[in-house]
C-alpha cells in the first residue's frame, strides 16, 4: 500500500485531520474513490457565495485542485510526491447555493506526468464546471 493509497483510506474514513486550508475553506475531503477516480458531494456555506448568490470562481478553482490531487493521489508511485504545474477551468453554468457532486478521473499518467479532470455537476446531473490539470512527479525526499 502506498503513501497515497493510506492518506486516501484514511480521508474517507474520516480518521485524518485535514491541513489547515481545507478546514479554513472548508472543502471537506472525499465520499469515495478506486483506482483512477475519486468522487464527493459538496455544498457551499452562505459565506463563500458573491453578493448575487453566485459562487465565487476561486474558490471552485480551489476546490478544483484538491479534488484533481486526490485523483492523481489514486495512480501515484509510492515513491514519489507531486505539485500541480498546470490547472484550467471552464464555467459552464453559475453555480448557486446547492450542492456539488465533483468527480476526478486520471486521463493519463507517465513517469513524469499525471493528467486529471474533474467535472461539477448539480445534483440533477447539470454540468456547473469543468477542470483540467496536470501533476509533475517529484521524488520523495
């Protein structure tokens, strides 16, 4: 079992503290996962929401990124760590007040390189967002 693999097992077990910025955002970790996908179900608080009842871009940008790591985290070698070098989103619908099923998926993966993409959906299956990035693979130290 890798390093990941653990950190991922534990996340949805709910027997893992989560760093600082994901308590201060509140972003919350991940319902499920299997090799090559992680999946979580979301609900923004009143206090992240621009002053139309929008959501803010960032911070589904942010959670962009968290979702994509834990992807990359399902396929990464034991003997390495990763950072982000590349991160995309596209807006497909304003996103309002309700709750986000986010999905990540690995869409290739080499030896130096882990490509993922997410996808925000309502409840009802309608498309709110799409992300793209790319992790670089460092190794541990």
């Amino acid at each position: 079992m890798t390093w990941a693999i653990e950190r991922l097992d534990a996340l949805k077990a709910g027997n893992m503290e989560v760093p600082p910025v994901v308590a201060t955002l509140k972003m919350g970790t991940l319902e499920d996962w299997g090799p090559g996908w992680v999946r979580k179900t979301w609900t923004p608080s009143l206090e992240i929401l621009n002053g139309d009842g929008s959501m803010f871009g960032g911070y589904l940008a942010a959670l962009a990124d968290q979702i994509l790591t834990f992807a990359a985290m399902t396929v990464v070698p034991d003997e390495n760590h990763f950072r982000t070098i590349n991160l995309q989103m596209s807006f497909v619908r304003v996103g309002r007040a309700h709750p986000l099923v986010i999905e990540g998926r690995v869409t290739a993966s080499t030896r130096q390189l882990i490509t993922v993409e997410a996808d925000f959906r309502r409840e009802d299956g309608e498309l709110i967002a799409r992300a793209a990035a790319q992790q670089i693979l460092l190794p541990k130290r």
